[in-house]
C-alpha cells in the first residue's frame, strides 16, 4: 500500500467517525429533549 492510500484510507475513516460522531450526539439531545418534555408533562 502507497502512503497515498493510506492517507486517504485515514480521511475516509475520519470522516465516518464524524459522522457516526454527530449521529449519536443528535440521539443523545434528542433522548433529552423527550425526557425533558416528559417530565414536564407528569407534573402538570
């Protein structure tokens, strides 16, 4: 394998963990956001 390649096998690999990154902090303020509206919701 040519340092080319592994040079852009690195930036793929980056840039799916990006994503997969952003994915699963989108989840996390979603799952947040719907236990905060709960929570309101019982008490009224």
């Amino acid at each position: 394998m040519t340092p080319d390649d592994e040079k852009l096998i690195r930036k793929r690999q980056r840039s799916r963990a990006l994503v997969l990154a952003l994915i699963l902090g989108g989840f996390v303020v979603l799952m947040y956001a719907i236990s905060i509206i709960k929570m309101g919701n019982a008490t009224s």
